[in-house]
C-alpha cells in the first residue's frame, strides 16, 4: 500500500546535545540534486545524551523547536501538495553520541527501547515518522566511505575522529571493517572546537589510547591514516597527528556534500548540518 515507505528518506532530523538539524534532497526537473539544511540551538539541558536514561527531560518544548525548524507547511511541493499533506513524512533520525561514563572499547552501540521510544513519541508528535535511526559519527564515516573515490577506502586502514555533541568519538577500521569504537563526554569545552592547547591534547591522548587499545587487540593491523571530522580550522590538531603519531591526515567537510549535490542558498553548514545531510545522502 505505501509504496513510498520502500524509499530511502530524503529529510534527516539530527538531534544533538547543543543543537538540532534538518536536511532535506531532492531532485530537480532535470534530475540534479540539491540540498537543503537548516540548524536550530538548544537551551542547555534540554537534550542530554544517554544510552540508558530519557534524554529529552520537557518533550513538548522540544517538539516546538522541531516544528519551526521543519517548517511542515513547506515540505510538500505545490503541485499535488493537498493530495501529499495528509501522508506521514518519513524520516532518518540521527541520535547524539552518548559516552557517558569511562570510555569502551565496543563493536556494538547499545541504546535502551525506552530512550528510543522517547526520540520516535517526540518525531511523532509532530508529524514526522522515523523510518530509519542511526548513530551520529556511524552515519557520518558512511558519507565519507561514500566520497571516498571508487572502493579505495576497503584498502585502508585508519583513525576516525569525530568531534561533536559534546564528545569525542574514535573508531578504527580494517579496510572497512569497524575494529573499535570509543566515545567520551567532553563537557562544554568541546564547542572551542579544538582551539586551545588543553583541548588539543585531550583529544590526541583519547586518540593515542585508541590505537594502543586496538594494537592489543589487534596486533597486525597498522594504521596509517587518519580521517578528521570537526568543526572549524584542524591545521593544530593536523600537525599534532602527523607528530606525535606520524599518520597522514584528511578532513571531511562540506566539500564532501557537494560533490554530491548543490546546497541550497541558506543552508547551514556547521556539525551538526553535516551530520544530518549524512542521513539522506
């Protein structure tokens, strides 16, 4: 019957600790695509990650920050828009990243069905049903794998850093295959967005434990390179990783996405934007 629910979909709802965003893709009549993504800020507190407790302590004041970021009345094209404006939006919905506690070595991210179910009620409440749920730097080293040219990237062996919501996220992958994952809570400071000298060497020693954890584990995989996804200048940190762990470095930033299609003028293009085009592209 819905027809339409065998689709990927086009719109993402990123919710994160600071901030939420909205993407949408499209195609036009000449069948290229073009983007769209809007960010909204938060109020402290009013999303804080946790794999295990409610993370959306006032429900209804949230709900009313997604409805002026979604703007519903506009997400319908004119042409058929009454017959469209009665059907559910599907969605993509990109959870924050949730280290709370001492960080782990995992191959799974493990979220309680309550802390979902509080993120689907919220989506639902106005008017938007999630169709797919992922983990924000999961999906966003997807985008990269996708921009990576032709299948080079199955023959790497890399440091995937990711700095966003509040946290600090490494994973290492084997030519593709995710070998670890380790997530911890920065607090505040992580919106100096790796400016300051303590922050750069918080993060390169979370870096150096990854990699010490993963050689342990996995004594013949040698890394070699290093893909940085943060907001904001990375020459610091850049010379920091080529230093001290003598790795090659590259960033994924907006270029990515519009090797993919055209931004539409407007669009945010901060963090949190990335993440949330990286849930429809």
């Amino acid at each position: 019957m819905w027809e339409w629910a065998s689709s990927r979909p086009q719109r993402c709802l990123k919710f994160g600790a600071d901030s939420i965003a909205w993407a949408e893709t499209e195609r036009n009549w000449r069948g290229q695509r073009q983007h769209k993504c809007v960010m909204s800020p938060l109020s402290e507190g009013m999303i804080r990650p946790s794999p295990t407790e409610e993370n959306v302590p006032n429900p209804s004041a949230l709900a009313n920050r997604i409805r002026a970021l979604t703007n519903p009345d506009s997400l319908h094209p004119a042409v058929g828009g009454a017959m469209l404006s009665g059907l559910p939006q599907r969605i993509a919905v990109l959870l924050p990243e949730r280290g709370k506690g001492p960080a782990h070595t995992v191959l799974a991210v493990a979220v309680q069905e309550s802390v979902l179910k509080q993120y689907e009620a919220l989506c639902e409440s106005v008017g938007l049903i999630p169709q797919e749920v992922g983990v924000t730097s999961l999906r966003i080293f997807d985008l990269w794998r996708r921009v990576s040219s032709g299948s080079h990237w199955r023959s790497r062996n890399c440091l995937w850093v990711n700095v966003s919501d509040r946290a600090l996220t490494t994973m290492i992958y084997q030519r593709g295959r995710l070998l670890s994952y380790r997530c911890k809570r920065l607090g505040a400071e992580a919106t100096e967005e790796l400016r300051k000298t303590d922050m750069l060497n918080k993060t390169l020693e979370e870096c150096c434990v990854s990699l010490e954890v993963c050689q342990q584990q996995h004594p013949a995989v040698v890394v070699k390179e290093a893909v940085i996804c943060v907001d904001g200048d990375i020459a610091a940190f850049q010379k920091l990783i080529e230093t001290e762990l003598h790795l090659s470095v590259e960033q994924l930033g907006w270029e990515s996405v519009e090797a993919l299609g055209r931004m539409a003028t407007g669009s945010d293009r901060g963090m949190t934007s990335l993440a949330a085009m990286a849930g429809v592209l």
